[in-house]
C-alpha cells in the first residue's frame, strides 16, 4: 500500500552534542576532554589540540552556549516547537572524569538524570550518542586513547553505567557519533595524534578496530539490559557523484564510498566484508585482534543507522579539479549546485540518494540525525531573525526525506536538524557559524549576554512539526 504522508510516530526533532553546547567544562567533578583541550579557529585558521590548557588561549567548550545551567529554559522552546525528541550527548568525562576510574562522578549522572527527566516531562524522546567528539583527556594522555585495546573496556565500563541508570529514560541511542570520520580527523573524532613518521593508516584502522569492538560489546550489553532498546550506529553520510560518465571517475566514486561503508558494513552486518579485508592487505595492515573479536561484532549488530547528511561531494581522475569545502572532507565543486558561505555544498537530492543507497544496501531502520546549513545570522533592530536561507535549506531536505519515504519506500523514522539551538562549530570552533531555531547571544570570541531569541525558522519548524511536515 502506498503512504500520502510520513508516518504519525515520525521522530522530529533537533541535534546538539555536549561538548558544544553544555559548557561547565569543570563543574560538579568533570574531568578535561580532547574538547576542552582544543581551541577555536575560524573558516581560514585550524583550531589546534592543545597539552592541556594554556593560559591566554581560548577554548570555546569551556562556556560553549551554558546549556548546563539553562537546559531548562531551552527544552522549554524545543517543547514549544513540538520537538518529539532530542538529540544529545553524554558528556563521557561528567561520568568518569579521567576515564580509567570504577566508581562513577554522581553528580554527573545527576546531571543527565535531571536532563532526561526534563525532556520526558514534555513527551520529548531522548536520543543519546554515548561518544561525540568527547574523548576523556585522561585517556588520551595515559593510553593513547583508541590505540590502545584497553579503551573497550573503560567505554564498557561506561556503557554499562549510562545503560543500567538511565535504562527506564532512553530508549534511543547511537554509541559514536560519526564513527567513519576517524579516517579523516582522528583527533576530533578519536583523540588520536598520528606523529610524523607514522603509518597513518596502521593507527587509524587499529584504533577503528578497537572502537567497532567496543561498540558491538556495547550493543549487546545494551540489549541484555533492556531489550527495549534501540542502538544505532552513527555514520557522516558523504554521498560522492562521479564527476563524469567516464568509467575511471565512477571508479573513483566508488572507492571513496567504500572508506565509508568499510565502518556501516561491519556495524550493520557484523563482519569485515571481503572488500574491507582486500583494503586492509593492499595498506600493509595486518590488524591485531582477539579471537573473540569475530563473535562481539556478529553478536552487536545494531539496530538503525544514524547518519549525518549536510552536502554532497564529487569524485574525479582530473588532477587539476577545483576543490571546495565540505563536511571534514574537501570535495571537487560541482558546478551544478550553490553553497554556503562555508563551501559545503547545498544538494537536497543528494539526501534522497543517500537515503536510497542506505536502505537499499542494508535494510534496517534510517534516522537522519543531522542535517542544517550554518550560516551568518543578523539580529535586525527590532530583534527578529529573519533566516528564510535556512528554511529555504530545511524545506529542500524534508521534501527529500518525504519523497525518499513516501515514494521511494525507505524506513525512515525521524529527522534531528543540527544544532537546534545555535552552539560551538566542530570544525571550526565559531559561534557565528549558526545553524539553530534558537539564536545564542555569543559572537566568535566568547562575549555575549547568552540570550536565547526564537528566528523565523523557529515559527516555521514549529508549524512542520504540528503537520507532521504537511506544511512546510
Ligand atoms: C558533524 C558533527 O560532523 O557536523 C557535529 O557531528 C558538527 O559535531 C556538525 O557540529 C557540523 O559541523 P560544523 O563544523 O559546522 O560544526
């Protein structure tokens, strides 16, 4: 039977992580994360990962938009929009504040108990990534971080504490946030420092092994301690178009997305496929494994993909393309598409593709946990936002999720829009790259008054959601 609409249980909502938004980076016993350690850049200038803190240098986590103190005043407006659910982090170093401890920070779990309660007193689902972007410090510096194999079980550790307290809360969780982007970033994404001298690859695809262990353990741990639940892997989506018919660039499409289901194809089917093993050989890589290994990721299959979608991206055999900016990825421009004032591509079709190739190559459940356009904001002198780019942007992509659903066929159970509430860029460590419903009084060097003002979009988003994306 053919649907008209999205289904009436569809999840809207929006996405915020804790190290970009909370702040409170040493409160109630919080221990340093890679966050905490990583200054900010701009659109031309890298952040960089600091030894500690450094006096005089800015760490944009440290206040990030205080959703710490004002959570409560800002599940209020996600609750005035409608949101069914929230999308959100653990903080890993509220819960074990160096990372290696066996007794749990109260005060953390508190923390999120409090969060949780307040988004089920308005009917709003959390949907909780266990590791964004968040590395314990600690960890880092004493370990290496996901070099070493120990790292699985400090996260258990982790896991089981998050899973076993808040087991009656959440039922939706994603264990890493954007797991195939330690390829590209492993520092952001895996508090990784390759050295020079190093085999880049080696590190990277040890350290990934340990992570897709850990999240399979994970799963499975998650489910014997409630059935009910539902734990997602979390991938950024980078759909690539060949830039010609010719068969050498389809090739090269096809290549750059095999890095990319190299990490889904073992979290969704449980097993490094043939295609990933080849990979490993032609790199030299000989991973180093337990014997247990191959029954964890055949037992923590996981139940839906995560995935983060902004902007799509070309492959090519031309040597002298032009590229442009992208999500952690710098593509080849396409010349059919515009962009934003950040480079990233603006391609709502290319969503729907994504969508397509997912479902189509695994079959399970899809949610579309991220999802925005970052732009410049101006505060107009009576107050309002007028942000029609970003509903123009927004529009575009829920068209393409409806078409996706309702005539292409795909599962697709809720859509997050990054950064709902305006917060710290990942990338770049801005505050003016805004993606939110909700305006943040805070510009690129920390001041501020902190003050939450609803844009346009924020009317508009509402309205989506009251017609459950009818009107939009
Ligand atoms: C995703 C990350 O890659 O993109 C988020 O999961 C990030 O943490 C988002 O914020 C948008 O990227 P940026 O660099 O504009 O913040």
């Amino acid at each position: 039977m053919s649907k008209e609409r999205l289904p009436d249980n569809f999840l809207w909502g929006g996405a915020v992580s804790a190290n970009q938004c909370e702040g409170a980076y040493n409160v109630d016993g919080k221990g340093l994360s890679t966050a905490d350690v990583t200054t900010a850049g701009s659109r031309y200038v890298k952040r960089e990962f600091t030894d500690g803190i450094i006096e005089g240098k800015y760490y944009p986590s440290h206040e990030a938009i205080d959703f710490y103190h004002r959570y409560k005043e800002d599940i209020a407006l996600f609750a005035e929009m409608g949101f069914k659910c929230f999308r959100t982090s653990i903080n890993w170093t509220r819960i074990f504040p160096f990372g290696d401890e066996t007794e749990p920070n109260e005060a953390g779990l508190k923390f999120y108990d409090n969060l949780f309660d307040e988004l089920l007193k308005y009917n709003i689902q959390p949907v909780v990534t266990i590791s964004h972007y968040e590395t314990p410090l600690g960890l880092v510096k004493k370990y290496g971080s996901w070099r070493s194999r120990k790292m699985v079980d400090f996260f258990l550790r982790y896991c089981e504490t998050i899973f076993s307290r808040y087991k009656d809360k959440v039922k939706y969780w994603l264990t890493f946030n954007e797991i195939n982007v330690i390829t590209l970033n492993p520092t952001i994404s895996a508090g990784i420092v390759v050295k020079e001298g190093e085999d880049f690859d080696k590190v990277v695809y040890q350290a990934a092994h340990h992570m897709l262990v850990a999240s399979a353990k994970a799963v499975k741990l998650g489910h014997e301690i409630n059935p009910d639940f539902k734990i997602g892997m979390m991938m950024l989506y980078p759909i690539f178009y060949a830039e010609t018919c010719k068969p050498e660039d389809q090739l090269a499409a096809m290549k750059a997305m095999d890095q990319h289901y190299y990490f889904s194809d073992v979290q969704v089917r449980g097993y490094y496929s043939s295609k990933a093993k080849s990979f490993l050989a032609s790199k030299g890589i000989e991973l180093e494994t337990e014997p247990e290994d191959e029954t964890a990721l055949r037992e923590g299959t996981v139940d839906f993909i995560g995935f983060s979608y902004y902007n799509s991206n070309v492959a090519t055999t031309r040597p002298e393309a032009q590229f442009t900016g992208g999500n952690m990825l710098n593509a080849v421009k396409n010349p059919y598409l515009t962009e934003s004032a950040w480079g990233w591509s603006i391609d709502p079709i290319g969503l729907r593709i994504s969508l397509n190739n997912l479902y189509d190559r695994y079959q399970i459940p899809l949610f579309v946990v991220e999802n925005g356009l970052g732009a410049v904001d101006k505060v107009e002198a009576d107050g309002r936002i007028h942000d029609d780019y970003r509903i123009a942007y927004l529009r575009e992509h829920i068209k393409a999720i409806k078409a996706a659903v309702i005539e292409d066929g795909v599962d697709c159970i809720g859509y997050t829009p990054w950064g709902c509430i305006d917060l710290v860029s990942a990338s770049t460590g801005e505050m003016e790259k805004r993606y939110g419903f909700i305006y943040v009084d805070k510009d690129n060097e920390g001041k501020g008054t902190l003050a939450r003002i609803r844009k346009d979009s924020f009317y508009w988003y509402k309205r989506c959601i009251e017609t459950n994306g009818e009107d939009i």
